[in-house]
C-alpha cells in the first residue's frame, strides 16, 4: 500500500515537524482521531528514546523514521520503524515498571506504556545504531 519517511535531526525541537508529518499522513491514510492521538503517543516516545539514548542527545546525529501502510488478512496494519544513528538500548534489558521499587521513579515507563497501543516486533542493532520495528492497528 502506502509507505512514508521522515528523516529528523536528533533534537526535541523536531517533534513539532514530526506531528505535523503524522496528521498528514493520518488523513491521507484516513486514521481516525483518536488513532492519531495513539500513533502520535507511540511514535513521539520512540522518538524521544531515539534522541536521548539512542543519539545521546547529538544533534548532529539524526532519526530516521519509516511507516508502511498495508492490508493484510486481519486487516489493515501500520509498520513502524525508528532508526538512530548511536548506540541505542536493549530493550529487552529494561527493568519492569510496575516492580514496586521502581514506582516512584521519575522516568523509565515510555516503553512500558507504548505497548499499550504498539506491538514491538523487532529490534536490532544495526552498524550505524539501533532499529526498532512496531505494529499498530489503525481504526
């Protein structure tokens, strides 16, 4: 079907251009609104991963991001792809959340809470950084 890219600097500054991106891509494909605001969530999060642990926040590096429209037997799915270009993180690596020693820490839920809409079904560690690979659902 229908495939995007979008090639941002690693700096949080971009995640206006990336919003804008999303919403055109969201009526072309003709996601609704709350998906929007799901795809929005999910691919922010990543992104901002991508930038402070991926790119250890150098701006000079940068993300590339890929979405791929397709119809397939349960109907239609939204692959996703976050590239950085650094040393990235396992994910598989992250400490659970929802232990009790880690409730009142101030940061490390952004992976936790994408799966709440996402599926990750991949992630690799590539020459030049790391590859993360999504599935979502669109309604």
């Amino acid at each position: 079907m229908a495939a995007y890219n979008l090639l941002l600097s690693s700096s949080y500054d971009e995640c206006r251009k990336l919003q804008d991106f999303l919403e055109v891509m969201a009526e072309r494909e003709g996601f609704s609104e709350a998906f929007l605001r799901e795809l929005g969530f999910v691919v922010k999060e990543a992104f901002v991963n991508a930038v402070r642990h991926g790119n250890s926040g150098k701006k000079a590096a940068t993300v590339n991001l890929g979405f791929e429209s397709l119809l397939d037997n349960g109907g239609r799915t939204l692959i996703i792809e976050i590239a950085d270009s650094g040393s990235g993180f396992a994910m598989h690596e992250i400490a659970d959340p929802t232990c009790s020693s880690l409730l009142m820490k101030s940061s490390g839920r952004g992976v936790f809470l994408m799966q709440a809409f996402a599926e990750i079904i991949g992630q690799e560690c590539e020459e030049n950084g790391w590859r993360l690979r999504l599935r979502m659902k669109p309604y």
